[in-house]
C-alpha cells in the first residue's frame, strides 16, 4: 500500500487556528501582542522569501512583526550591537537571525549573543542544553516541527528505531535529542558512516537533512517506516526529467511504495519549521510575562 502524505501546510493551518485563539485572549490579559524580530542580513532572494512567508504567518496568528534588513558586509559587531539592542527591548520577545549568514558572521558567536529567553530558533548554547537535559524550552524550530508531524500520524514513538542521515547544529543533532526523548532508539549517520543503507533499512523512522536532491534512494526505505524529508533542493534548469523542480533529499517516487507516511517536498517540513517559530514566539512571550509578574 503506498504511503499516507505528512501534509505540513494542513497540519500547520489547524495549528495557526488554536495559536490565534490563545493570543487574542493573551492580548486582552496583557494589553499587547508578543512581537517577532527579523534581521536578515544581505539580499539573497530565497531568504527574502523566507522572511516574508514568517512575517505572514505572524500576520495570520495575531503577532506582531519588525523587519530588520542589513547590508551583507555588516561586521560582527555591528551585528552583535544590533541584537543587544534587541535583547534589551522589553517590546521584543523573540528573535530570529534568517539563515544563512554571511562568510564573515560565525554563526555560533552570533547564537550566544541572544538572548536564550528571545532565541526563537532555539539555537543558544543554553537552549540545545535544556532539550539534551529533557527540560525544553524554545526547541530548535525545524525538529520541534517535525515531532509533531510525527505525532500527528498517532504511531507510538516510543522503542521505534531512528536513523537521522545528517547532523548539522541546524536540524540534526537537535532532531536526534528530540528521538531520545521520545524514546526511540537512534543512529545517526554522516559522512564517515560505512553503511548507510544497512542504517536507513533497520529504521522505523527516517529523517533526512543532507542539502542533496535525492540522495536517499527510496528502495532503502524499510517497509512500513515513516519517512522525514527536510531537504528542499531546486533541480538545475538542465535537468533532463524536472528542470528546476523543487525535490527533497529522497528520491520520493522510490520510497513512496514502501513507507507508510512520507513528507512531501515542498508541502511537508517547511510549513511546520514556521508553525515551530510562531509557537517558539508565543512561549517567550509567555514565560517573559510570568517573570514580570
């Protein structure tokens, strides 16, 4: 039987409808809307996008959003001067540096400049520390949305094996202590792993994070397995098949008569990744407004 569809941008509609419903009530408790802080450096056209379908996303739900472009060649200090203001601002509870950064930006310098309470990414040192010790505060997004696409499906989690093909500070280490937690059994696998596929055919569940068109040949997928496709990858105007088609690190047409759930690309993660950022927004919110107390 082929694969059920992990339909993300439904998923995360319903979900944008229970966090309106929370924030009007908490605008009328607290007199004024949680609000997102943006700063993009640079002009690059995809993360423009991706900005503009954030700042959308908090337009649907009720929070309020500040844009905050910078030229490309920005030092670091300037940079860091940027957020303190940022972190300071008692009108500002959350945060977002749009990935990725410049050449020059070191991206671990600039994720503990935040503020832990305002890094909605949940990238500070302080934030990943809480999710490894199993007290999660703001959860890195991509991850945190992905466990609740996969809680959605209603498969007990816990005793499934776990393979993560990828570990990057982003999406793959952060994903492997949101398994742990849920009590899977994980493997992670990187460049140096000797086997792959011996790791991805023994999983229950798969996520991919590799940044490379259809890496993962869908005929490793164990049958039955719930498939995590977080790779968004434009398919060059020469390609002979799909030219500039938006495909995902599986190859989707190989595994789809084998998984029972499977993502799409796009469609899956990524409407889940900014669902995760708005609840992130929200939670920062709230717990700034209960130590005000």
């Amino acid at each position: 039987m082929p694969a059920t569809l992990l339909d993300g941008k439904n998923l995360a509609l319903a979900l944008e409808q229970g966090l309106s419903l929370e924030i009007n009530a908490l605008l009328l408790k607290h007199g004024r809307p949680p609000c997102l802080a943006a700063i993009l450096l640079g002009e690059q056209e995809a993360s423009k996008l991706y900005i503009k379908h954030k700042m959308r996303a908090c337009e649907r739900v009720g929070i309020q959003s500040r844009f905050i472009p910078l030229p490309v060649e920005t030092p670091l200090p300037a940079l860091q001067a940027q957020i303190q203001i940022l972190n300071q601002d008692p009108e500002v509870d959350g945060i977002l540096i749009q990935l990725p950064l410049p050449g020059h930006i070191p991206p671990e310098i600039v994720y503990e400049t935040l503020s832990p309470d305002k890094d909605v990414d949940g990238l500070h040192p302080l934030n990943l520390g809480r999710l490894a010790q199993k007290h999660p505060f703001l959860r890195p997004c991509t991850p945190y949305g992905i466990m609740q696409m996969l809680n959605s499906t209603g498969v007990a989690l816990r005793g499934l094996q776990a393979t993560v093909v990828g570990v990057s500070t982003l999406v793959g280490r952060p994903m492997l202590l949101e398994l742990l937690m849920a009590g899977c059994t994980v493997t992670a696998c990187h460049s140096a792993t000797q086997d792959l596929a011996l790791a991805v055919r023994q999983a229950d569940i798969v996520v991919v994070a590799v940044g490379k068109p259809r890496f993962l040949p869908g005929d490793w997928i164990k049958p039955g397995a719930i498939v995590i496709d977080v790779g968004i990858n434009r398919l060059s105007p020469e390609h002979p098949e799909s030219p500039g088609r938006l495909v995902g690190d599986v190859d989707f047409e190989q595994a789809y008569p084998h998984a029972a759930w499977i993502s799409p690309v796009p469609g899956g993660v990524g409407p889940m990744t900014v669902i995760a950022l708005l609840q992130n927004t929200l939670s920062a919110y709230v717990h700034r407004h209960s130590e005000l107390k």
